[in-house]
C-alpha cells in the first residue's frame, strides 16, 4: 500500500509538470511541437477552457473520458490551480488508468486548448489458478468475479490475495501464500494473462489443548463442548474437524462461557488465552478460565404483565426458587423454544412486545430477577409483499399462507406459511429469506411481511431409447408441476413452450416399450385446490398396458438344440434348429398374453381437527386384468375385475419435500372391494376338491370379480441431531415403522390380487403387476415372497441416519446409512412382529429438477430366508424416484 501511495504521488507530480502552464503561467513562447510553454514563475492566471482532446483509450466516447475529469468547455479555470490537480486525482480514483497526464495544446489571449492522455490498465485476457483442486478453483472464481474482459488494478489485486488468504484460513490452511502475476498476451494488445500461484502449505490442526482454573467441570468436559477446536491423534475426536481457524476458536471460547453460564457461574471468564506453534503443521492452544462462584434462582417477580398472569408466565418459565441460575435455560424460555414465553405474546399479535430479566438483587449465591414485561399494542398485518417468483401465479403462492392482511399478526401462522411454501416444490426452502421476513411499523401499529422466494424447476423428464433383440425398447415420463388446465385453451395466456402453466397443477405423462412384448401407457392429473378456493384436491387418471410371453415352441427348440450339441459335441449354438426360432421377433406369442386398464377418480380435503396436518383423502378405482395362458400368475386365463374404494387418513408436517429435517409423515389407509361373496349366494367351497386343492379352471371362475380389503400404516419421524437453523447440514435420523394386510371376506376366495412383494428395491419393473412391491435392502427383490409364496402381510422398520452433501436450488446430495428390518408372511394368522429378517448399509441420493431422485445403496442382509441355508450377504440396491 505504502508502494501504491508513492506511486501515485510521483504520478501526479509527473502530471502536473506535463500540463506545462503551472508556474506564473507567463507564456514564453512555442516549443517545436508548437505547443506552448509556461514558467512556474510567474502568478497564477484564469483561462477559459476552450477544447478538450483525449487520447490513448480506444474503447470508451471522449465524451465519457472527459466527464471523469470533471472539466468543460467554457470553464474559466486557474493555470496552475487545484481544476487540473482535481481532475487527475478523479482519474487516478477510478482505477482504470496507469498514466495520466494533461497538457496544453494552444494558448490564445485568455483561452486555452486541453488535452488529455491515458494510458489504460490491461484487461484481462485469462485467469490461471495454480495449485489448487478443481472445486477450490470454482469457489475462488466465484469469490473473487475476476472474469475475461475486467480491467485488472491494484485494488483488484490486492482484494483477490485477501479473499483467497481467508477461504483457506477457514479451511485450516493458516499460512497460505498467494502470488499474482501478470504477463503480457502476446496475442492480444494490452491484454494480460493472470496467473494466481497458492501455496496452501499444510493445513494447520490443533496439537493439544490445555485448560487451566478449571474446578467445577473437568478440561476433557470443556475440551467437548468446543464443536470445531479439536484435538488430532484423539479417538473422541475421530469424526470431529481438528483444524485450527481462529473464527471457529472464538465461537467455541465462547461455548466454552455459556456452559459455565447454563450451570450457574454467571460470572465465568477467560481470563487468558494463546495460540503457539507446535511445529510447522500444528499449534497447541492454552485457556485460563476463572469460574467464579454458582448461583442459584431465589425469588422471580413479573413486572408491567397486564395480559397474563404471573402465574401463567411462571409456569412457562420453567424455572423456581432453589433452581440453579441457567442462563441458557432463560433465554431459551424467553424467546427460542416453541412454547417460549415469546411465542405466547407474538402469536396473539404482541409483536411490539418486549421481555428484560433485569437482576436486581444478588445476596450470597442467590439471585432475584425482575421480569419487566412491555407488552405494547397488538399489531395487524399491513401488506405481504411477495418478490423472486417466476414460477406460478402470485394466488397460487397467496392462497398458502395464514396470514393475510388485516389480521392479527401471529409468529405460529407464519412459520407455518413458510413450511406450505417449501412443500409447494416450486422453491428452494434453503433460500427462503427469514432475515428481513417481518418489519414491524410503530408508527401505525402495524407490520409488513416480506416473502423473498427462489424459484426452482422441479418438472421431470425421464427418457431412455435402444434398439434391443427385441426391437424397440425405451420410455418416456413427463411429470409437469406447474400446469394450468384452465390455460389449456388460451394459447395467449401463460404458455411456456407447448403448456400452460402458473396454477401449480400437476400433469403425468407416461410411456414405456419393450417392442411387442411389453408396452405401457399412461397419464394422471393432480390439482391440490380444486375450484381455486378450498385446499381440496382432485385427481383423475388412466393406464394401460400389455404383455406377451414367449413361445412354447421355442422353449422347445431350444431345449432340442442344446440336447443334440450336447450328444454330438457341436458348440454352436443353434446349429440345428427345430423352427425357425433364432429371430427374436419369432419368440413373440400373441396369444398368451396380460392385459390390464384401469381408471381412478381421487379427492382430498384438509382438516381442522386434530390439527390441520391433517388430510382425509377417498379415491374410487376400477382396474381390468384380461389374462391369455398367463402361468406366471395363479389366474391363467379369464377376465378379472377389481372395482374398490380407498379412505386414507394422513399428517404430513416435515419441513421439506427432499431432505427432512423435522416432523412426520403418517398414513392410514383402507381400500376394500364389495363383499360379493356375502350376498351372490355362490358356494365357494365347492370349487375346492376334498383335499383342499382347486382346478386352474375353477381359479380362473373364482376371481372374475376380486374381492379383499387391505390395511396399510406407514409412520416416518425426521429429526435433526443439530439446530438446523443454525447448521443447515446437520445430521438427521429418520425412522420407519410400516405394516400391511391383505384380508379376505370369504376364506374360500382369497385374492391373489394385491399381495405384498417384499425384497429388494421396492421399484416395480413391467415384470410385476397386480402387487404392491416393498423395499427391504440387504436381500434381493422379492426374496421374502417368492412365486409360490405370495405375501398377505409384512411389516418393516428402520432407522435411517442422513448426511447432506449438498443442498442447492439445481441439485441435493446426501449420504445415508441404515438399519433395517422386515419379514412378509403369506397367512395372516402366523404373523410375528418380532420374527424379521435384518439389514444394514450404506447409500447416497441426487435429486436433480429435471430427473427427481435418484441414488445407489449398498447393503447386507443378516438372516437366511426361506429355509435357505446361506445368509443373503451383500447386494446392491439402484433407486429411482422418491420412496413415500
């Protein structure tokens, strides 16, 4: 700095002189350039400016050139005087110039002819960071904004080494050396090349730690309460950062007080502390604490209380006479907790309301506090002013909010505004701004609300295209988020490409091929305010699809060709062959086939009791399976029919569709079919031979029209393991606890409709139809209900710990490890809740906008199933899609 200050110093003199007319300003005459040449000895005389020229800068108007220099044509101006000196300081101020010089061209009577010169700073050509990782090199580019085109200055530089010396500081990285260096392009005419060289050096840990004055807690107590100053070479410590920065070292002296405050030494302090160098890559930190003397809470009065009772308020203090003075305890009962004395003020519009534990009375190790209570006036909600969506229309976001103008302001309503918000999908919950979110008016009593949204795409396109032995084989899935129906038919409306969009409702398109052996098609519409007024929902929608089995008779060739290479020693395969089956298109078996349709009408309502999480939904279905030879099902042939009405009753209340932190997710649900059996009067015995066995083509008659009832319970719990309003990437532990039935009204006509697959996955390919697949890793899919085994019940728990990599508006990465349990069982009455087959791994999830989740698990299987005599062992687990 001490370098540029002389610089610019010289600079200026330099200037100065070039403008000759600077002594007495007496002309003596013309040099032989014809320019005129003034003494500085003579007094100071007044010119009116009668031009300026600028030269030397190519990319800018003279016009603008001139403007920095604060002079004008026809301003009277003194020779030598402060106009000129001012206006090279001007020059020099924006940093854009390396020269600057002002000179007199002519000089006629009291008139005088400017000119300027320039010389420009080079711009920059390309910017080179040297020994650094490719993600380090993306944060500094950000951090920095040194970008191709920007004039490069001193000041540029001199902020690029801060900025990079303190993003390595916070990595631990303490004697980081930066060098900016600046070379000529010799392809482009004042241009530079920078190259930015870090020596990160080694990253600095923390050697040892020692704590001295301690009585009350022991230094390996204090030692765990510091969060990011810790001790390498310590198993404690295994998972727990061990550099040294000295931010975090302050924050965690800091934690290290309010421990003694939460035990009641109110009058704790450091007296002392150092940081010295261990050797090259650690340093070893010394603290002096002064404890001080325990307190304890003797007498709490309530002062300027009108609306609630000291009493009512001492209960929620949760604090007595006798207790020990724990400060953080006050203040989390003041202010932080959800039932805080705060909550009860602010939640009844109170938001003027103010709360002073003042201690007036401190005798031997008992303290008084005074509770002084300004209660103000109740505040109504001014305006909510809505900013940064671009993605629905502005009623869409309205109608999700409690509060509205003109109410009474509530803190409860709001947070609960906010979590509707993020459960809309359409944007990003971790940047939904809380810092200027309420602004109180005193003035009128009132508040405004200020929703700052980042709208994210979360529309998905899944699409896949090969050409196989089969033919053709790919699918194709748009799930559209934010459709309009009512739009459809207004092309000048709000369309973004071929849709309508803005009214938050969501359209499905599905379809999927295997050429003719497989095809699938389907297409479902979702609109969670239906009529636009109420948060009802309704959805409608519709499948189809069909598969083909493979011929019999190749089954047949097959099996010949292999026997007769196998008696005459020819490898190859297919040598001779019995039909003209080595075409793929020749397995294709049209007449042994599945054929299933089906059509779904939903509603929903929100309700107010227990609370409004809270949702009773019903949807009424009809599905149709039209079986051809099928032997891969116990109905083979026939036309089966399924027309059943499904009841769910639902509490969503977790923070955030993609990666929880808080709440839960229950579901229970009924779907049942009409008791045909009960009043059509068949004898469904007699289908039955005396053994108890039934002819395929009395299952066929049997399920004509189908019939059960089926019992499904899923509960999720999400809870942080740190405040996550703090500490955005906490870990967060899910558990699981899920159950199914599958009941019959008729013993004698059990449904294999609707059965349970259990293992694996949980993803349903087109192989499996007419079952509901549940995913229990570590085993492989469908490994606890096998073909003759079908699954009339299962139940699995689990827990789940998750650990966010990244949580950003275009992607969302997490780590996970779990622990799992469950069983399936195929007659009701021998369910065990305690008989579960157990599992244990690891996994990681991506959610990216335009594909949904995606991620790999790996997991191990501890039990053997099915009278097997081997453990299922490890297997790995591919996932698409969110698992409810």
């Amino acid at each position: 700095m001490l370098y540029n200050r002389i610089s610019f110093i010289l600079l200026t003199l330099v200037g100065l002189y070039c403008f000759v007319p600077a002594g007495s300003a007496q002309e003596t005459g013309n040099t032989d350039n014809d320019k005129p040449v003034i003494l500085y000895s003579g007094i100071p005389r007044k010119y009116e400016i009668a031009d300026i020229k600028v030269e030397g800068v190519k990319n800018y108007e003279d016009y603008v050139l001139i403007g920095l220099s604060g002079l004008s044509v026809g301003q009277t101006i003194t020779v030598p005087g402060d106009e000129i000196t001012g206006a090279i300081k001007r020059y020099w101020r924006h940093g854009l110039f390396s020269n600057v010089s002002i000179s007199a061209d002519k000089i006629e009577g009291d008139k005088i002819w400017l000119r300027i010169s320039l010389t420009q700073r080079p711009r920059i050509s390309e910017v080179r960071y040297n020994g650094v990782k490719k993600g380090e090199r993306t944060d500094l580019e950000n951090k920095l904004g040194m970008v191709k085109g920007m004039q490069i200055t001193p000041n540029t530089v001199d902020r690029a080494k801060m900025l990079i010396k303190k993003y390595f500081d916070d990595k631990g990285f303490k004697n980081a050396e930066v060098n900016i260096v600046q070379t000529d392009d010799p392809a482009n005419e004042n241009q530079v090349i920078v190259d930015v060289d870090i020596d990160k050096k080694e990253k600095i840990k923390v050697h040892a730690i020692y704590i001295t004055g301690n009585k009350a807690l022991k230094a390996s107590k204090l030692k765990r309460v510091m969060k990011k100053t810790n001790e390498k070479g310590k198993l404690r410590n295994l998972f727990r950062t061990k550099k040294f920065v000295p931010e975090n070292y302050d924050a965690d002296k800091q934690l290290i007080i309010d421990k003694y405050n939460e035990l009641g030494y109110r009058d704790a302090i450091i007296t002392a502390d150092s940081v010295k160098n261990y050797d090259d890559r650690t340093v070893d930190v010394f603290i002096n604490i002064d404890e001080g003397d325990k307190y304890y809470l003797r007498n709490v009065t309530w002062v300027g209380n009108t609306l609630y009772p000291s009493e009512q308020l001492n209960y929620l203090l949760r604090m007595k006479k006798g207790d020990v003075y724990n400060q953080k305890l006050l203040g989390e009962r003041i202010s932080s907790d959800d039932d805080a004395i705060g909550n009860l003020y602010y939640n009844n519009g109170y938001i003027f309301y103010a709360l002073d534990p003042v201690e007036v009375n401190i005798v031997g190790d008992s303290i008084d506090l005074e509770m002084r209570v300004s209660e103000g006036q109740q505040a109504t909600i001014n305006k909510i002013k809505i900013s940064g969506n671009d993605r629905v229309y502005e009623n869409v976001v309205r109608r999700e909010l409690r509060v509205r103008p003109g109410q009474l302001f509530s803190k409860e309503d709001l947070m609960r505004s906010l979590r509707e918000i993020q459960q809309m999908g359409h944007f990003d919950p971790e940047k939904l701004q809380t810092n200027n979110l309420v602004q109180p008016r005193a003035e009128d009593g009132t508040v405004d609300i200020n929703l700052e949204l980042t709208s994210k795409a979360n529309d998905q396109v899944e699409f896949s295209a090969g050409w196989g032995q089969t033919g053709i084989i790919g699918k194709l899935s748009l799930k559209f988020t934010n459709f309009s129906l009512a739009n459809l038919l207004h092309p000048g409306r709000n369309y973004r490409g071929i849709l309508p969009q803005g009214d938050g409702q969501t359209l499905t398109i599905s379809g999927q091929t295997n050429a003719k052996y497989y095809q699938s098609y389907s297409i479902s519409f979702f609109d969670p305010w239906f009529g636009g007024k109420r948060p009802n929902s309704f959805s409608v929608s519709a499948f189809f699809s069909v598969q083909t089995d493979i011929s019999s008779q190749y089954y047949n060739s097959s099996y010949y060709n292999n026997m007769y290479n196998s008696y005459y020693g020819y490898g190859g395969y297919g040598m001779y062959n019995y039909g003209n089956y080595n075409n793929y298109e020749n397995y294709y078996d049209p007449d042994k086939s599945i054929k299933m349709w089906g059509l779904s009408v939903g509603w929903g309502k929100r309700l107010n009791w227990p609370d409004d999480f809270f949702t009773l939904s019903a949807e009424l279905a009809y599905q149709r399976y039209n079986l051809r030879d099928w032997q891969y099902f116990p109905v083979t042939n026939g036309k089966c029919n399924d027309l059943s009405i499904s009841l769910t009753l639902a509490r969503a209340s977790y923070d955030n569709p993609i990666f929880p932190r808080s709440g839960s997710d229950f579901s229970l649900s009924v779907q049942f079919t009409p008791p045909y059996s009960l009043f059509d009067g068949v004898n469904y015995k007699g289908y039955y031979n005396a053994d108890g066995t039934i002819t395929q083509d009395n299952m066929n008659q049997l399920h004509k029209w189908i019939e059960y009832h089926k019992w499904k319970f899923k509960l999720k719990t999400y809870t942080a393991l740190m405040d996550y309003h703090t500490h955005p990437k906490s870990l967060v532990l899910m558990t699981r606890l899920e159950f199914g039935m599958l009941g019959h009204y008729n013993k004698y006509k059990k449904s294999p409709f609707g059965t349970f697959d259990v293992g694996g996955d949980g993803m349903t390919g087109y192989s499996t139809y007419a079952t509901e697949s549940i995913a229990l890793r570590g085993y492989e899919n469908s490994a606890l209900t096998p073909y003759n085994s079908p699954g009339y019940a299962y139940e699995r728990i689990g827990l789940e710990l998750r650990y966010p990599l990244m949580l950003e508006t275009s992607t969302n990465i997490y780590v996970l490890g779990f622990l799992e349990a469950g069983n399936a069982w195929n007659n009701i009455s021998k369910i065990n809740p305690f008989d579960l087959k157990r599992s244990a791994g690891v996994g990681v999830r991506i959610f990216l906008p335009m594909i949904g989740m995606m991620g790999i698990d790996w997991g191990y299987g501890f039990d053997k199933i099915n009278g097997s005599k081997q453990y299922s062992g490890s297997q790995f687990h591919f996932i698409l899609g969110q698992e409810f």
